[in-house]
C-alpha cells in the first residue's frame, strides 16, 4: 500500500466522536483500494469561479460547451447540492510500470494515455465510491439522524482538483494538474458529497518551485502560461473532445498520439516517488500498450467496439479514433503505411477521408 493521506486535524467545531468517525472512514477508504483521502468543507474560494470564468472567456475550453453550462455548479459544490456540508476527496493511484511515453519512440505504434490502457476508471472509481458512500451513511447514523451523500466522478460538474487540494490530496501543478507528494501527477480522483460535518483535512505541503519540465514537455505548447492550458492546442484534447477535422498546424506536433497525452505528466520530477498502481482493474491491457497503426487502421465499426468494450476509447467511436490514427500514420515517416492511408481516402467519412489524405501527403514527402 502507498503512503496514504495524513488524517484529519482538529477543527474549532468537530468533537471527537467526529474525528473517530473521519478515521473510520479513512480507514474504510484505504480498505477499498483508494489510494488517498481528505476531507474538506463543501464551499471553495471566489478564485475557483474566477479562473474558470477567465478560462472560459478566452475560449480555452474549445468545443466543450458542458463547462460553461454548469459553470456556477461547478464553481461551488453547494450550487450543485445546497445541502452538502462535507466533501471526502478520494485519490487512486494510476501510476504506470516503466516509461509510460515508451511507445512515442516506437513510429509504427500509437501511443494511448496511460488512464486508457485499461478498463474505464468512470466504472472502476464510481464503484468504489458506492461502496464507501454506503459505508459513510452506515457509519454517521451515529452522529446524525438520517445522513445523506453523493457520489462523483469527473462526469458531473465538480470542481475536482481544487476539492482535491483542498482536502489535502496535492497541489495545482503548473500543467493544470493536481500533484501529490507520494502519487505525482497519477491521481484518478473522485468525490463523496456529505449532509455530515467533518474536520477538514491537513494542507498536503510541497509545490512546482522554479520547475517548468511539464511546460516544456508539452508537443503544441498548450499552456500559455503556468497554471493555465488553452485545451485547443492539448493533444487530449483534439484527440478526445475535439470533432471534426484536427487543426492542420497542430497535425505534425502530435506524434504517434492516438488517444490523450501523458507528455505534461510524465516528466513531473515528483513522480519518482510514485509506485506502479497495484490496482487489479488499472493494469494495462497488454494490446493496447503499443498498438499497432497498422492494424488499427483497418477497424470498422464493430472491430472498434469490440477491442475498445469497456474502454473509455470506445465513447469517442470508430471515426473519430481512425482519424487519430491516421494523423500517426503521417507522423510516423513510414512509407509501408502509404496503402493503408489510400484505403481510408475512400472512407465514407469525410473526417476520415481528410485525415488519409493528409497523411499521404506527408508520407509521400518522405519518399521524392
């Protein structure tokens, strides 16, 4: 088990009877397989709804327009829920084995996030989350008549990373990402609202400092500066949210990614503190560790849902997902893919279509 989260500290309000209570519940929570824990008021800062607005107004969110029709519920967990009282962050670790960009060094493979080499972490986290809300109601009936809870992933509009570090799990990392002293930048975090009142949880410590290797690391320089992200240019993304034809500038920056981007994560000096997720639902599906451009070319539809079934790929569908891959494919500076970009010229899509035609241009560049 990795270092989990220090426990709660005593507040002006919580008796001790609260505070036995917030330990069982930690305790249940490392029980279950989550990795880390805090507990924190159900309000966040007027900075939060700021920076979301400030992020919004510059487009920055793209074509995401679920971010600005739930901005205010996002921006305060009490405009989501008015009466939650308590929110329990929970953290659980998703760290890799190895190099997780390994495969960007690989021209004839793709290169899958990390988050995404395995079975959907929506399913996995939400059911850990049930089992401990139940646990929660269960628990504070004895210091309240009828407690209530909610439980989230990152599909509701939730202000994950600002709950997260302020409940103790991490920092904002200058990528925009929580970072946490015994996890790095691999957290998947989920939430449990709560009618109880519990003592809130310790600050974690520590910071980026002078450092600036995920700013760097970045392929389409997405961030315009630290602690900020135009998610147009984030290689997740145009290869996850983004429909449509990919920007052309922004097609030769992306490499060999076919599905999200670890660049910015991967290169967080903190993550050598991280050890690889023991998880036995979050280890890798050994054929999507370094899959194959070539054969993934070659999906149909339900060729695609059938390697992608309970996969967070498989929501972004086969046409989408090809067009990644073609994109790859031009990147790839492999002529031997040339027939299978001609084959998908003639694709029915015309997103496809333009994503073939594109990579044969740069393919055949190469080879005059």
């Amino acid at each position: 088990m990795t270092n989990p989260s220090p426990p709660p500290h005593a507040t002006g309000t919580a008796d001790p009877a609260t505070h036995r209570l917030a330990e069982r519940i930690r305790n249940k929570a490392l029980e279950l397989g989550f990795d880390a824990i805090g507990f924190c008021p159900a309000s966040l800062g007027p900075e939060v709804r700021l920076r979301l607005q400030d992020f919004l107004a510059n487009g920055y969110h793209g074509q995401m327009n679920w971010l600005a029709d739930r901005a205010e519920q996002r921006s305060q967990p009490t405009a989501l829920w008015p009466d939650a009282r308590t929110v329990i962050a929970l953290g659980t670790s998703y760290a890799p084995e190895g190099d997780a960009l390994a495969t960007l060094h690989k021209p004839g493979c793709g290169n899958i996030s990390v988050y995404a080499r395995h079975r959907d972490y929506h399913d996995v986290v939400k059911g850990m989350l049930k089992h401990l809300a139940q646990f929660v109601v269960r628990e504070g009936r004895q210091a309240t008549a009828a407690p209530e809870v909610k439980v989230f992933v990152d599909t509701a509009p939730v202000a994950e990373k600002p709950l997260a570090e302020k409940a103790g799990l991490g920092w904002a990392g200058k990528h925009t990402n929580l970072v946490s002293r015994q996890h790095g930048s691999w957290l998947f975090l989920g939430e449990i609202y709560t009618t109880l009142a519990l003592p809130s949880s310790p600050p974690s410590g520590g910071g980026c400092g002078s450092c600036s290797r995920c700013l760097s690391a970045c392929p389409t320089q997405a961030f315009p500066a630290p602690y900020q992200m135009d998610a147009r240019r984030c290689i997740s993304y145009l290869t996850i949210e983004h429909a449509g034809p990919i920007p052309v500038a922004l097609r030769p920056l992306m490499g060999t990614h076919i599905y999200g981007c670890d660049d910015c994560l991967a290169v967080c000096p903190w993550n050598r503190f991280a050890k690889a997720s023991q998880h036995i639902k979050l280890q890798p599906r050994a054929e999507l560790i370094a899959p194959d451009l070539a054969e993934l070319s070659q999906l149909d539809d339900p060729a695609f849902r059938t390697l992608f079934s309970g996969s967070p790929i498989k929501r972004i569908g086969r046409n989408r997902f090809v067009r990644n891959v073609l994109i790859a494919i031009g990147n790839s500076g492999l002529p031997a893919l040339l027939p299978h970009a001609h084959t998908l010229s003639m694709d029915p899509d015309p997103v496809v279509r333009d994503a073939a035609l594109w990579a044969i241009e740069q393919l055949e560049g190469r080879t005059t």
